[in-house]
C-alpha cells in the first residue's frame, strides 16, 4: 500500500538538510555549546527505557523457545546499518538492540551483500525476519509487517546545474537510478513506467551516477541520501522534488511466525517518544525546520544562559578565524569544483563514445566486485542475454544459470582459473536466452587483484559471435562435404597453392602413380609431360593472379613409372585457408586418344582405299568408252554411230562424278558447279561444236551434291544439252545453251536447262515420248522423287527440274 505524505522538507533552496546556507555557522557552535552544557547538568534527555513489555504465557513461552534463533537478514544500508571496525551500527541496530532489551530476548543477525538478496532470502525462508521493510502488495505474499517504527520520505536528487522543481510527472524519459530490489523501485515500475529506471546495488553508486552525470536523476530515501552525500564530499547535487513515496520501515517476520510478528507490534509500542527522538538524533540529519524552534533548545538555552557570556569571546575569535579559513577553503573548493567539472565533462564524452562504440559493436561490458559478489551489467549485456536488468540477480549465480548446461563447467573452470591466476578468462560458450533462442559468446577479462595478490573485480566484455560461429559450422559442413565428394569421386582432385599442391584426392594418387606424400612434394606442373610443362605452369600460376586462361584443355602426362598419358583438365580459382589457390580435375583419356588414334590411322586407310576404288571404277568408265568408240569406227551407219555416241557421253557422265569423288576431300560429295562445267565441255567436244556458233553459260551457287544425286542430275544434263546441241540449232544456226541451278527456300535444288532455239514441236509431251532421252530424263527424275516441267518460248525451249537436296549448298 503505498502512502502520499506531507513534504518532508520544503523546496525553497532545494540543497541537503544539514548542507543549507542562510543557518550560519555561528548558531551551530554555540548550540553545540549549549548541547555540551545541557547534557553535563542531565537535561538534555533520556536514557533508552528498560521497561519490560507485558506478553501473554504462550508468547513468552514462544520467545523462549526461539531466544538466539530469530534469524533478522541485514545489508548495509546507511544510516539504517553501517558496518565498522566496532560492527554492525545504525538507526535500525539500534531499534533491533532496544527491541531485545524490552523483549528479554537476542536476534541472530544475517548478513547479505545486497538488498535484493535480503529480499531473495527472505522468500526461500533462509531468513525469518527483515530489517527495515517496506510494506508492498508483492511482500504480503510471505510476509506480515509490523507497525512502522520510523517513517522517511524518497526524495528526487538532481545534479545543481540542472535548475527548478521536478515531479515524476515531468520526467517522462528520463534516466533514474534506484536502489535494486527496493520498494521505491517497485513503486516506479508499477506508477510511472514511462521512466527508464537503472537499478543500482547501492544508494553512493546511483548518486555518483547522477553527479557524473551518467543519470539524470534518483529517487532515494533521504536520510539515505544524506549519509552517503555527507561521507563521499559529494557538492555538486540538490534536491529537486518529492517523489510521493513516504517510506514506513516495518520490521517483515515471516507469514507463518504470525505469533512473532504480535510480539514486535507489542515491543514497538512500548517504546517512548523520547526513545524514537535519540535514535533519529543519532543517524538522520535534522530537516529543513531550524533547530532553534525547538523546545529542547529553548529548555536548554535557559539552563545554560549564564554559559554564553563565556562563550561569545571564544565564539567571535574562532568565527574571525574560520571566516579567514572558510574563505580560503571556498577558494580552493571553487578551483577543485572547475576542475572537477572539467574532469566530469572529460568523463562523460569519454563515456558516450565508449557507449556508441559498444552499441555499435554489440560488445557487453561487465564489473563483478568478487569481494561482494555483485555483478553489474551495461545495457548492451542485457540485450545480448535478452535478460531484462529488473529480472537479473546482479550475482555470479544469476549469471552461471544463463550458460548452456553443456558449457557450464568449463566456463566456471576458466573463472576460477583467472581467480587464481593462472591465466585471463577468455573463453567462448554458449548461452541460453530466456526465449530459448542459443547464442554464441566470447568473452575476455582482466582480474583486478590487491597487493597481497587476493581478487577483487574482475572486467571484461562479452561479444555476440553467433553469425561468425554459424559462418564457421557452414563452412565446416561445405568442406566436410567436399571432402567426401573428392575423396569418393572416381575423378582426379588437386588443389594448388603458389608453386605447390596443398591438397590431392585419391583417384590422383592412383592416376599419377605417385604417392599422396610425394604429391604433395612436387610443384604442381612436374607431373606434365616435359613438352607441356611450360604451359600447364603458366595457365597455373596467372589463375592464382586472377588473369582469364583456359577453363578446360587436354595435354599429355607421365606417371611415375614413365608412361604417358592424356588428360582432360577442367580448372578453376578458389580461396583456399584465406589466400588465392587453384583447383582441378583431371580425367584419363589415354585409352580415348589411342582409339582415335588407331581411327585415324584407319579412316586414312579407308580414304586411300575409296579414291583407289573411285580411280579404278573412273577407269574402267573410260575403257567403256574407249571400247565404244573403237566399235563406232567398224559402223558406217551415221545413226547407229549416233547411238554409240550417246552412250558413251552418258558412261563420261558417270565416269566424270568418280572422277569428281576422287578428288573430293570427304569422298562422299562433289561440287556440283563444277561438274556440270565439265560434263558440258566434254559434252561440246564430243559433238564437235563450233564455241562461235553455240555458247553455254553456266550459272549457280557452290552446291554440294552426295553422289546418290550427283550421278541421275549427270545423266539428266547429259540427255538435255545433248538434245539441244541436236536439234535446237538446225542448218548450223548460232545459238545459246544455259544451264542454271539454285538452291531453293525450302533446301529444295533446281535445275533449268534452257536455249534459245526452234524450240519443242508442236504437240510434244515430254512425259510421254518415244525418245530413250526424254524417257531416261523422267526415269531418273522420279529416283530423285522430284518435279519437271517444260516450255517453249518463240525462241528456244525450257526445262526445269526440282527435287529434294541431299547435299549443303551456299554461296
């Protein structure tokens, strides 16, 4: 339940209570003065009661049973408990020593590092009682909380240069430091969540926060405050505002000790004003109300008037002399006060750059106090564990509970390593995040030991190397899977780096003949055959320099027993441990290359042989017509020699495309151009043609006919030209013979034979005629599977044939 107060203080001046100016230093030596007198006449107070509190038989019986064995869990908390050479002291020691002298009992005091772990222990039982609590919804869970026993207001602390009056309201966004674990901090998350709380272990560590201006502000309880501001000589702060949180620090007893905590509310309520009014004297600073208002002071003003007329000599030679001393120190303090801006101003630039680079490279920054065990994170190591700073231990153990279960010993081994010193901790482990997620961490430290060589903080950083970690597995599984592949591939595998092979699979070692010991020996290119070494070094060499050569080329080899043999070599680039190298495969083509070669040497063979046999059938066309034209000499009849010489131009024809075969390079097609060129002239000496009288033109495209064409197109154009030279030109008439062929769109060849003489007689149906010419033309059209067609102009006759190409044709 929270509890709105009046003001503790007023804000007029807005500096610490006991740190106001405008008291002046002279009233407070002569109350001193007084005090001193009032105290040694006995009027200046009471003792603490010993008065016996009245209980029932039960809780008597109940304290008996338990004297020495209530556990109370302490921390320093000044002014509630400090801790010297004496012990534990404070406003709250003091109560817990008064409450055992009423009750006529003792408490077992338990001391914790922190605040938080009070409260940790308090709900796990390991205490049965809390010092100074306040009473929170979240407490009532497992405690009862007895009445308050003093009641202290939470103030808003701002450095002095920060001008004007504050509410929480109005600081939306700003930075607060608080004390973790507290009730203050419960009540900020709960009302105002619009404030980026940064929890602290200690009230001096969030008040050096907001003079260094690392925070903008922090909510504290003020006497608190006032004790660590007065103890560290801190000048620079004031108080802004009231927070709205009156803290009422109860004894907690544990919820099942109800009998426990009525016992308390009875020991509190016996004691006597006086008694609260000593202790607060002892520890808290007096307020804003001046001292001289109150009734013990008019009291003891009267007892000791007769003493000021001693004093006020004393008083004004003293105040000449501090006044000298005071101006002095105000100067020196002025300097220091620069300085220390200085310093400050230095500070903070220095730790904004800190922070942007540690943000910019998700570094963690952590300071374990070994001594303490308290653990203090930035808030890049709250991101990187995905913990958030409310929900964090601030201990060694809270931290350890973040490690992978797999990684926790050894990283616990490697802290107690560096503990001892036998080395720095920088290990790398992984860490689970409360959403599940697994990340990889790599820490470093350094241990901050004290002359005897003891620990005490241990610094370092954290660094998020999951991507390099998730890069390394990546690339672990690509060459794992490289290596099974190369290892298993029937294929050769090497890979060069500079000069030398670096990596050879074993289908290299069984190609090459050498071992993978000698392998990795040799230079690269000492494989090769010594006619192909220079080569396979260069290509090798300017593919490590990034420069374009060959991907893919075959040249010879030698194995280690001296036989040769071919490879196909297929090479690339790679980066190999960080640096350029190559790579290659090699596959054996020494029995492809010796078949090919016994294929040459047999398809020369077989050429040698075709143009022999193509030679030997030329030859024996023209003993056929050499025996025809022997024969036509015995035959005195014109038309029967007529006859013989028509056979022997259609055996020429023939004999001319062997002729033309033989000389082809691929023995399988001729120049169709050039074969009708020369079957024509052979055509016009046959007949003893005047070249004056007929011409013949030839015209045509380079066409390419295999012989199966080559040879019917001969005996067309044989029956053709031969029917022109005899009857298109009668009574030695002059005339033109054309022979024209192309190449069609549709790969089609067409062939037109053309003069410009009498032309066709009347009526003439050339697919149907007794001449064994034209009847031969048809026949040998159709073996062509191909199209004829004739006419007769006024001056000549026209035959145009197509048929299906077998052969390439082109310009």
């Amino acid at each position: 339940m929270w509890h709105d107060k009046k003001e503790y203080f007023r804000q007029s001046d807005g500096e610490f209570p006991g740190y106001r100016r405008g008291t002046g230093l002279i009233p407070r030596i002569v109350f001193l003065l007084f005090l001193f007198l009032a105290l040694a006449v006995g009027k200046s107070g009471q003792a603490l009661s010993d008065g016996t509190v009245s209980l029932t038989l039960q809780e008597r019986q109940w304290l008996s049973q338990h004297d020495g064995q209530v556990r109370i869990g302490i921390t320093v908390i000044p002014p509630q408990i400090i801790r010297d050479n004496a012990g534990y002291q404070g406003l709250s020691i003091d109560y817990i020593r008064l409450m055992e002298r009423k009750l006529g009992c003792r408490f077992k005091l338990v001391p914790f590092a922190t605040w938080n772990e009070v409260i940790q222990a308090a709900k796990m039982r390991r205490i049965d009682m809390i010092f100074a609590a306040q009473k929170t919804p979240d407490r009532l869970a497992y405690l009862l909380f007895t009445e308050p026993y003093i009641e202290l207001p939470n103030m808003i602390v701002v450095r002095k240069d920060r001008q004007g009056a504050y509410s929480l309201k109005e600081m939306k966004g700003w930075s607060v430091a608080v004390s973790e674990g507290s009730a203050v901090q419960e009540f900020l998350l709960k009302e105002f969540a619009y404030l980026d709380l940064r929890p602290v272990h200690e009230e001096l560590t969030g008040l050096m926060k907001v003079s260094l201006g690392e925070v903008d502000a922090m909510v504290v309880e003020i006497s608190r405050a006032s004790y660590s501001i007065e103890k560290a000589g801190i000048l620079n702060l004031r108080v802004a505002g009231n927070a709205g949180l009156l803290y009422q620090l109860r004894f907690a007893v544990r919820n099942d000790w109800p009998v426990l905590s009525g016992i308390l509310n009875k020991g509190l309520s016996s004691i006597t004003g006086e008694e609260r009014r000593e202790i607060s004297r002892r520890w808290i600073i007096v307020g804003e109300k001046s001292i001289f208002a109150t009734r013990a002071f008019r009291i003891s003003l009267v007892a000791v008037a007769g003493g000021i007329a001693l004093t006020v000599i004393v008083v004004v030679v003293w105040n000449r002399t501090l006044r000298r001393t005071v101006r002095q120190r105000t100067s020196q303090l002025q300097q220091e006060l620069a300085e220390r801006k200085r310093a400050e101003e230095a500070l903070r630039l220095s730790s904004e750059r800190l922070q942007l680079a540690t943000r910019v490279a998700r570094i963690g920054i952590w300071d374990w106090d070994v001594v303490n065990n308290k653990l203090e994170w930035d808030e890049s190591m709250y991101q990187l564990y995905g913990i958030r700073s409310e929900d964090f231990g601030g201990a060694y153990d809270a931290w350890i509970r973040s490690i992978h279960p797999e990684d926790k010993a050894h990283t616990d081994g490697e802290i107690q390593a560096a503990l001892r010193g036998d080395r720095e901790y920088a290990p790398e482990f992984r860490i689970v995040r409360p959403d599940g997620s697994i990340r990889y961490i790599k820490a470093d430290s350094r241990t901050i030991k004290d002359r005897e060589g003891r620990p005490l903080h241990m610094i370092g950083t954290n660094i998020d190397i999951t991507e390099h970690k998730q890069a390394e597995e990546a690339l672990r599984e690509s060459e794992e899977k490289f290596r099974v592949l190369a290892e298993t591939s029937p294929t050769a595998i090497i890979v060069y780096q500079g000069e030398h092979f670096v990596y050879v699979n074993p289908s290299a070692v069984r190609l090459f003949g050498y071992s993978k010991t000698e392998l990795l020996e040799m230079k690269f290119w000492q494989w090769a055959h010594p006619d192909d070494r220079e080569m396979v070094m260069n290509r090798g060499m300017a593919r490590q320099r990034g420069e374009q050569v060959p991907a893919q080329y075959e040249h010879r080899f030698v194995k280690k027993s001296g036989e040769e043999g071919w490879v196909i070599v297929s090479a690339g680039s790679i980066e190999y441990q960080g640096k350029h190298a190559g790579i290659a495969t090699f596959v054996d083509i020494t029995e492809t290359k010796r078949a090919e070669e016994k294929i040459s040497a047999a398809l020369a063979e077989k050429v040698v042989l075709l143009k022999e046999v193509h030679h030997r059938v030329k030859n024996n066309l023209q003993i056929i017509c050499s025996l025809l034209d022997l024969q036509s000499d015995s035959i005195t009849d014109e038309q029967s020699r007529g006859y013989f010489r028509e056979s022997q131009n259609r055996v020429r024809s023939m004999a001319l495309v062997h002729e033309q075969l033989y000389k082809s390079k691929d023995m399988s097609s001729i120049d169709f151009g050039e074969y009708i060129r020369d079957l024509s002239q052979n055509l016009f000496d046959s007949y003893v043609v005047d070249a004056e009288r007929i011409s013949l033109n030839t015209s045509g495209p380079a066409v390419i006919l295999g012989i199966n064409d080559a040879i019917p197109c001969g005996l067309i154009v044989n029956e053709l030209v031969s029917n022109a030279l005899k009857h298109a030109f009668p009574a030695h008439s002059p005339g033109e013979i054309s022979i024209i062929f192309n190449v069609e769109e549709n790969s089609w060849i067409s062939l037109t034979v053309a003069d410009n003489g009498i032309g066709f007689p009347a009526g003439l149906d050339i697919r149907n005629t007794p001449s064994l010419g034209l009847q031969l033309v048809n026949m040998l059209v159709k073996q062509l599977q191909g199209r004829i067609t004739f006419g007769s102009e006024q001056a000549g006759a026209i035959i145009s044939i197509t048929f299906p190409g077998s052969g390439q044709g082109g310009q």
